[in-house]
C-alpha cells in the first residue's frame, strides 16, 4: 500500500523535518506519490463513484437553502452549485428573498473573474461603506487559504473601482472609518506582524496615498495574538474600538477616541460576548471578576456598564446584571439590531434566543418564540434595521430560516431545505459517559430504532478553543452513512465550549488529558451500550479535533477500528514553529517551556508512534495551501507511521483549498466520499 521513503537530509534530529517544506520539489513528489495511492485505494473501490456524485450533487443542490443577511433593503448570499464553482456573491430584494423561487442579481461571478484574471479566487467576505452600503472592501483568497487580496468594489455597478483602495494577498484586515479612509489591520510586512504571522499594527490609510505610507494609530506587542480594529455605530454615535489580542481567550480593548487617543476600557483581559447597545457596553467574563463598584461577575452571566458615562467620567460606574449564570447554561453570541438585542443560548446542548430591550434604564428580557429541542442560531440581524433571522435544525430536522421583520415579534419560515434522507426509521438520543475523573460526558447518537446489536459506527469529535459541536443536520451524513444502517455519534467533551468557559477550561494546557479521556470514555461507553463493537467503532475529527483523533489512535488504538484524521496538529512540540502555531500557546501551552514541553510530550501523537502497536486502518487528510494547520502535521504523521511498518495507513493532500476545503466543490465532494468508502471499509466487516 505505501511507497519508500525518500531519504533525509543529513543531520536532522526528525527524520521527516523535510517534510515541512510546503512546497518543496521533494515534499511534492512525496505527496503526489502518497495521493496516488489514496485515490488508488478509495477511489479505485466499487462504491466511490456513486458516493462522490451523491455528496457533489448534495452540495451543489438547486434547492440548498440560499442563507443571507439583509442591509438596506437587500439580502445578500454566496452561491455555489455546479454551474457556479466558485461562486457567486449575489442579492435580491428582502420581499423576493422570502418568496419560494427568489430573483437574484449577480454582483461578482467568480468563475467569470477566474476566467479572466486566471487566478480560482475563492471569496472571503466584504466590509460595505455606511450608509448606503453601495460600496465594499471585497476580500478574495488566490487559493483558498486565510490570506487575502483586497479591493474596492462598487455594488451599484458591479464593478472594480479604478484607482481605488486595493491591497495584496495577506493576513490583513480592512475597514471603512469613511469614504476616504480605510482602518487597517496590517500584516502585510514582517515589522507588521505578530509572531503568529497575524496584524500587530493599526494604520488609517487615506485614498490616494500608498498602502506603506498609511498612518499608524496603535501597535500590539510581537508575541501578542494579533492586533484588531473595528468601527461600531450606537445610534448617531459612531466609536472606534481597537484591541490588542494578547491570546486567544485575552484581550485589552480601547476606544480611539477624535483626540489621537487610545483610551483603555477597564474590563478584565478576558472579558468575552462584548456588544454596544443603547449607550451599555454588554460583557461576560470568563472568570470571576469583581467590577470596582463590588459587583461580582461570573462566567455564563451577561453584565452591562454605562458607556457614555465612562466616556464622559472615565470611571465605569454601576455594573448590572443582564442575564444570571444558570447550570449548564452557556451563552453562545450575541447580536443586535437597531432597537434590540438578540441573546443565543445552549442548555444543555440545546439552543433559544432571547430579545432584550433598554428601556427607561432597565433592562427587560423575554424568549423568541422558537422550535425547541434543536440548534438554534441568529442567522444575521440588521444592525440599522429591524430584520432578524434564525435558523432551526437538529440531527433528523432539515435546516430552516425563520425571519421576522419586526426585531423578532412576528415569525415567519421563509426557508426550508427539503430532506436529504429518509429520517423516518431514526432516533436521535442523549446519553451520558463518565469520564476517567468520574466526569459526566454527555454525547449524541443517531441510529436506527430497530437497531438489533453493533453496527458500523462513527465518533466524532473537536474538543477545543471553546468551540461548541451542536446538533445539526447533514445530508452527506444522513445518505452516505445513516441510510446504509449506520450510526453516528457526536461528543460533547470537555476544551469545548458547550458548557460554557469552566468546560472549556477543564481541558486546557496542562488538563488536556480530560478531553482526550473523555473521547475515550465515550467510546467505550457507545461499546457497553451495544451500538458498536471496538473494531466496528470509527473516530473523525479536523484540526485540534484531528489532534484529538491523532491521540486516540496513539493511546486507545485498541477502541477502535478505523481512524480519520483531518488537517491536524500532530506534532506538539514543533507546533510553534508552523505557523500560525505560536498563536495557539493559551490553548496548548508553549513546547519552549520546559513544564509545557513535559505535558506536551506526554500526548504528541507524532512522539508516541510505535513499531509494533496494533494500529487500525489510517487515513489523514491535509491541504497544501492550508495556511492555519500547516500541512507537515499529517505529512510527517503519515511518513511516521509508514516507516514504522503501518501500512494501512493512508495519506491524502488536497492542493487547492485552505483549512476548511473553500472553493471548488467537486474537489470537496471527492474527499468526502473518500471518507465515506475509507469508513465503510473498515468498519463494515467487523460490526
């Protein structure tokens, strides 16, 4: 199944360092020889070819819900299907958006721009000029990655705005202040970034004068995360935020103030769900913080402060309470339109919204009137309007759009995709698993209701940054897996966020042992419950969840009978050293540290590979251009895993695309049925 190993160069400690080389001759021809094989072996089967066309025209599917947010008057969507590969970026009228077969005007056909400028752009969003939105600073990635080109664009006529604002591939940010005057989030020099490759200075650029001649506002440190800018309308009251991000789950935020000043807000660097409302700077925390007039703040709970007063006074004055911490409640974001604000939820792993108004000083709070029992989420909410729309889903219920006009006191279905597999003789269940350290973990499982013994299962998992896996409807899955009398199952462990920051925080640094445990005890619970056998039993997971799947392999290998590891980080004690890795350190820990290293090097994947473990059939997946996960992870993982005589292990790099596949569809649809026929051979003969 797998070819020799080129040699590597003399003198490195790892023997597969050259395979960090992302585009190197050798690495290439490495991976264009490990390609060959994968496609051989998943493609070359019986049942890919109806697999791939199942999964493309799903995603490509005429009637797919066109999700889109409304600004003055017009709803705006990106569209793929398989006339359009790239995409179109497109609007219609709000009244049409609602009816049944909407009219759309092309504003870009990407397809058409690949065409001409000879380059697959792939779409990254659009920063639109207040207030009449006809112009943007339109975003596009050459291959898919996090970097980006930027240009101006005038919606009105569709067009390329000659001579205007235009910036080079990057990791930048742009934002309008006004017409003339562009905030910049610069990462485009080495000076500009941080240490994880991402903005470190603020600059307003002027039109008409050069990118490097803009003006620098604010700087954030070198080892900081990144440095970020926005402009947030209250009303009238136009307020220039800029924050210096010192990880990812801290931060000091400022207000650029008229004067040239950078004034500091004074919440704690970990202040978290920050919205401006009616003159209130709304916050969480994620530890318990004691504001300066006593009041105690605890995570899950919503505060407020007078902005306006602390504007005019500098001091923060009375905090409030917006909304208690409740068990096993989490707040999952925070959105607003002109006259409300939209609170969403998880209890318990289930989602609800609620509306809250300000109101003679007070705040008041009530429930949107929304299905429960599912995933519910603000699909957009016209921050200079009324409009506001969610959408509904769980693992059996297709996705809907349910708008309101109104700030969400009249609710409407507007959309509803119609189903992609035949849910009627499935169940969705909620069980619980306890963990090494006597934890309860709640997971998900999707099966048949007359399921008589094991059957080929799938686990899948995440596990990090407190970043929530929620209930959700999936066509691919429901056809290609569940059809066939499968079963999945989704794990709810701890280093997500489903219970909020303490959930999350459970599984960081040093205790992220606990995540990996709990997978393991789900695992072995699904096995008790009769669902699966250990050798019928297979784990997927992408990025932090392809570590998570990278170490239950080198720990449990024993648990399960095919594993899927997606655009992973792999090697712990390398990972800083791949950028953007260094960004990663308040989730892992720094491998420089020597505490660190030491957790670190307990849970490698990469490190803990063995000549003569009874490893189950491998398959990792990975992307040249992905420029946040570099692709020597699964690289060197596969060549490691090979050389030490685990020829069942497989290897496949996409080169187009970046971390999360965007672009062409097709190329995406293939992985996936890849995926689908890998599980199907493995698990299927050992149920």
């Amino acid at each position: 199944m797998t070819k020799p190993i080129a040699k590597p160069e003399a003198g490195n400690t790892d023997p597969f360092l050259w395979l960090e080389d992302r585009t190197s001759k050798q690495s290439l021809d490495w991976v264009h020889g490990q390609n060959e094989i994968a496609v051989g072996e998943l493609q070359g089967d019986p049942s890919y070819q109806a697999a791939f066309q199942t999964a493309l025209d799903l995603m490509t599917a005429e009637d797919n819900i066109a999700v889109g947010a409304a600004i003055a008057g017009h709803v705006y969507n990106f569209w793929q299907d398989k006339t359009n590969a790239l995409g179109l970026w497109r609007r219609t009228t709000v009244a049409s958006y609602k009816t049944e077969k909407p009219v759309w005007e092309t504003i870009i056909d990407f397809d058409q721009l690949a065409a001409k400028e000879g380059i697959k752009w792939v779409f990254s969003g659009a920063s639109r000029l207040y207030p009449d939105f006809s112009r943007c600073l339109l975003s596009m990635s050459p291959d898919g990655g996090d970097a980006s080109e930027m240009r101006e664009f005038d919606i009105e006529t569709r067009s390329f705005i000659e001579g205007g604002f235009r910036a080079p591939a990057s990791k930048s940010g742009f934002g309008w202040l006004d017409k003339d005057t562009v905030i910049v989030s610069a990462a485009f020099e080495e000076s500009d970034k941080t240490e994880s490759g991402y903005p470190r200075v603020i600059k307003l650029w002027k039109r008409g004068a050069r990118l490097e001649d803009a003006t620098p506002i604010f700087e954030a440190q070198k080892d900081d995360l990144a440095a970020g800018a926005g402009v947030e309308f209250d009303g009238d009251k136009r307020h220039v935020f800029l924050a210096r991000a010192i990880n990812f789950f801290a931060s000091h935020s400022f207000l650029h103030l008229p004067s040239g000043e950078n004034r500091r807000i004074p919440l704690p660097d970990d202040a978290t769900d920050t919205s401006l409302f009616k003159d209130q700077l709304v916050f969480g925390v994620r530890t318990p913080w004691t504001a300066p007039d006593g009041t105690v703040c605890e995570p899950d709970g919503l505060y407020s402060l007078d902005f306006a007063h602390w504007i005019e006074t500098g001091s923060l004055g009375a905090i409030e309470t917006l909304l208690a911490p409740a068990h096993r409640v989490s707040i999952a974001g925070l959105a607003r339109t002109q006259d409300r604000l939209f609170i969403s939820l998880m209890d318990n792993v289930r989602g609800k919204v609620l509306v809250c108004e300000r109101r003679d000083g007070a705040w008041s709070l009530k429930p949107v009137a929304l299905p429960e029992n599912g995933t519910v989420g603000i699909s957009h909410a016209e921050h200079f309007g009324s409009s506001v729309s969610f959408s509904f889903t769980d693992f059996l219920t297709p996705s809907s759009i349910i708008w309101s006009d109104d700030d969400g006191e009249t609710l409407a279905t507007v959309k509803s995709q119609p189903a992609r597999f035949d849910a009627a003789p499935l169940i969705s269940e909620q069980f619980e698993a306890r963990s090494k350290d006597g934890t309860m973990i709640p997971y998900f499982v999707v099966r048949r209701r007359d399921q008589n013994g094991p059957v080929p299962t799938l686990l899948y998992g995440y596990g990090g940054f407190e970043v929530p896996l929620l209930p959700g409807y999936a066509g691919v899955r429901g056809r290609l897996w569940l059809e066939k009398g499968n079963a999945y199952v989704q794990a709810c462990i701890r280093g997500g966020g489903e219970f909020g920051p303490a959930w999350h925080q459970a599984a960081l640094k040093g205790n992220r042992q606990n995540g990996f445990d709990d997978f393991a005890a789900v695992a072995e619970d699904v096995v008790r419950r009769g669902i699966a056998t250990a050798s019928s039993l297979g784990i997927q997971g992408g990025s932090n969840g392809g570590l998570l799947t990278g170490v239950s392999l080198t720990q449990r290998p024993e648990l399960f009978g095919g594993v899927i590891i997606e655009v992973p980080l792999l090697d712990m004690l390398r990972y800083t050293e791949l950028p953007p890795g260094a960004s990663w350190m308040a989730e892992y820990g720094d491998p420089s540290r020597p505490e660190d290293a030491r957790w670190l090097a307990a849970y490698s994947p990469y490190q803990h590979v063995k000549a003569g473990a009874a490893y189950p059939p491998v398959l990792l997946t990975t992307s040249t251009a992905d420029d946040r996960v570099h692709p020597g992870h699964a690289r060197k993982m596969a060549a490691r895993l090979q050389e030490a005589g685990h020829d069942r292990t497989l290897f496949f790099e996409e080169t187009e695309g970046g971390h999360g596949g965007r672009g062409d569809r097709r190329p995406q649809a293939a992985q996936t049925a890849m995926k689908y026929v890998f599980l199907q051979r493995a698990l299927s003969a050992k149920a």
